[in-house]
C-alpha cells in the first residue's frame, strides 16, 4: 500500500471542519427567525449526533475499504462492501430521525402556534438527504484518495527514470573510458618506436587526463574551465603524437573571465574531439582538427572541423563511441535542451553543438 501523506490527512481535517461549520451556521440562522437561542447544548448535541454517522462512515471507508480493497484493484469487492457500509449507516440515521421524530424534538424547528406538530410527510426528506450525504462522503473520499495516489505513483515513476537514467550514464560513460585508454596506449605505444623522449611526455600527460576521468569527471557538472584543461591537455598530447608539418592542430578557448561560474557535463566534448583526430588525420595526405569553445549569452557553444579523407574509408559517423551513443548521453543530460548539428563534404566534417548555460555549484556567488 502506498504511503498516505500527511497533506491529504490535513486535506479531510480541513473540509470536516468546514462541512460541521457550514452545519452548524445553517442551524443557528434558521433558530434566527424564530426568536430562539441561537446555540444551545441540545443543538449542540444533536450536531454531534448526526456528523458522528457520517464521521464513521468516512473512517471504514478511508481506513480499511479503500487500502485494503479498492488500492488493491479488488473493485467488485469494494463497491459491494461500501454499498453495505452505506445502507448499514443510513439505517442509524433513519432510526435517529424517527426517534426524533417520535419526541417531536428538533433543534432548529420551532413548534408551530397551538403546539400541534408538523404532520409527517410521505417520503420524509432528512431520510433522502442523509443517504444522498453518504454517497457524497463516500464519493469525494474516493476522488482525493485516488488524487494523491496518482500523485504518488507519479513520483515514484519521476524517481525510477531518473535512477534510470543514471545507470544510464554510468554506462555511458563507462564505454568512453575503456575507449579512451585504449586509443591512448595505441598512442602512446606507437610513438616509443618513433620518439622515446616524446612518448615518456606522453605517458605524463596521459596520467593528467586520467586523473581527471578518474576522480572529476565522475560528478554530473563539472567546472567548464576544469573540461577546457582536459581538452587542453587531450590537445596538447596529440600535437607530441602528429608531425607539426603534416597535421594542423588549432583550439580556441574562452577567456577565464567567461567560464568563471560556469558548469557542463564532463567528457562532453570528449567524443568529437576524439574521433576527429581518429578519423580525420592521415598519415599521407596534410590533415587539420581545428576545435573551437565559446561563452555567448546563455549558452556554451562548440565547434570541431576536421579534414575528410573518403579514400581512407573512414566514416566517423560509424566509428568511435558512436553518434547514437553521443545523443543518448546528451539526450539524458540536457533533455530537448541541446543542439546538435553535424555536416560532412567531401573534404571536412564538422560538428556544432549548442549546450544550456548551468552555474557551478562548487562557485560562491
């Protein structure tokens, strides 16, 4: 059974306080015209009586026929055993009334000139009203029960998507890193071959940018200058790997100033960045990754361009992590908040992405 919140609890008190209230102000204003008392105790227990059956009627229900038979789908069930409640509650209401009845005593009925009482009507209308107040009582019972059922399992179901989606991007992120460490080492064991003295540089700055997947990148934002020294770094290695003469290798980062206060996803960068060294440098022809970031009003804007090169038979759209594993990850991030655009010619690849400005919640404003 789901938990009952204590705002519906309030929600009844409330409406129970108000419904006795309205009872009570229609009684005094009737007692009004005749020059009577406006409260006194036999009104006051009379009150008591009549709202202490449509207070038990409202307890089984909400306490017993709605958790345990109507929240568990068993509706055949409950729809007879509130029948049963209902016609059970309203025979007590109909022995009070003719007990009442029989004494000729009503609180906020004066006795007509010459003492002779009212004569009884055929279908006695407190007898039709009491049962049309049960089904009442009954009814919005059901209906604010349900609303806060439904608000519950909406809850629950926002929390399960959103653990969800962590696991998710855990396992997202999961496949960048092995991916990564892979292409680094491949890196990093070609050029011992070539150039030592580079390839102990790199195994340094390979260790930075593992340090930073490691222990940073592991928060769901991430400073954006913390994600530009990564790529600076990232950057920094490839330009040991590749021949300054045959590769141009170009970044453009914003000035401090502008990052300050700002955060992104980690790694999110990572991808483009990547594959555009994977897939758009060749060995035989020049080749060029030029990668640019920027801070424009409330957006963080990137851009990648790197040389094609069809005759090699690369496609990046088909390498790497992959561009539907690149949406996944953005789509679980920033929902429809993003923009991403990717175009190709016959002798560039290009890769544009829009971001949603987020402050860092590690900066005191």
């Amino acid at each position: 059974m789901l938990r009952r919140p204590k705002l519906e609890t309030v929600i009844y008190f409330v409406l129970w306080v108000i419904v006795t209230l309205l009872y009570l102000l229609g009684i005094m204003r009737s007692r009004s015209y005749s020059s009577q008392t406006l409260l006194d105790w036999p009104t006051v227990g009379h009150l008591l009586e009549v709202m202490t059956t449509f207070l038990v009627l409202f307890l089984v229900n909400n306490l017993v026929l709605i958790p345990k038979l109507l929240l568990r789908n068993r509706m055949m069930l409950y729809l007879g055993a509130a029948t049963a409640l209902v016609m059970i509650v309203w025979g007590v209401q109909t022995w009070q009334f003719l007990g009442d009845a029989s004494h000729h005593v009503h609180p906020s009925v004066k006795m007509p000139p010459g003492g002779r009482p009212f004569p009884k009507p055929l279908i006695p209308l407190p007898i039709m009203l009491d049962v049309i107040y049960d089904v009442l009582t009954i009814g919005c019972n059901i209906a604010i029960s349900l609303i806060f059922v439904r608000y519950e399992e909406k809850l629950e179901n926002e929390s399960l998507m959103k653990a969800d989606a962590e696991n998710q991007l855990a396992y997202l992120k999961a496949q960048i890193n092995p991916h990564f460490y892979m292409n680094m080492l491949n890196n990093i064991h070609g050029m011992i071959e070539v150039d030592g003295a580079k390839a102990q540089d790199m195994v340094i700055a390979m260790s930075r940018l593992m340090r930073y997947m490691l222990y940073d990148s592991s928060r769901s934002k991430i400073a954006l200058s913390a994600e530009m020294d990564f790529v600076r770094n990232y950057m920094d290695l490839m330009r040991l790997r590749y021949p300054a003469d045959k590769v141009r290798i170009k970044a453009d980062y914003p000035a401090p100033e502008l990052m300050s206060g700002i955060a992104v996803a980690p790694l999110v960068f990572l991808a483009f960045v990547e594959n555009a060294f994977k897939h758009g440098i060749s060995y035989r022809e020049e080749s060029f990754v030029a990668f640019k970031i920027d801070v424009c009003g409330e957006s963080v804007l990137f851009s990648c361009i790197n040389s094609r090169h069809p005759a090699q038979g690369s496609s990046q759209q088909s390498h790497g992590i992959g561009l539907q594993n690149v949406r996944r990850r953005l789509d679980l991030i920033y929902g429809n908040h993003y923009i991403l655009e990717i175009n190709q010619t016959d002798s560039t690849y290009s890769v544009n992405l829009s971001l949603p400005r987020h402050e860092d919640p590690n900066t005191d404003n």
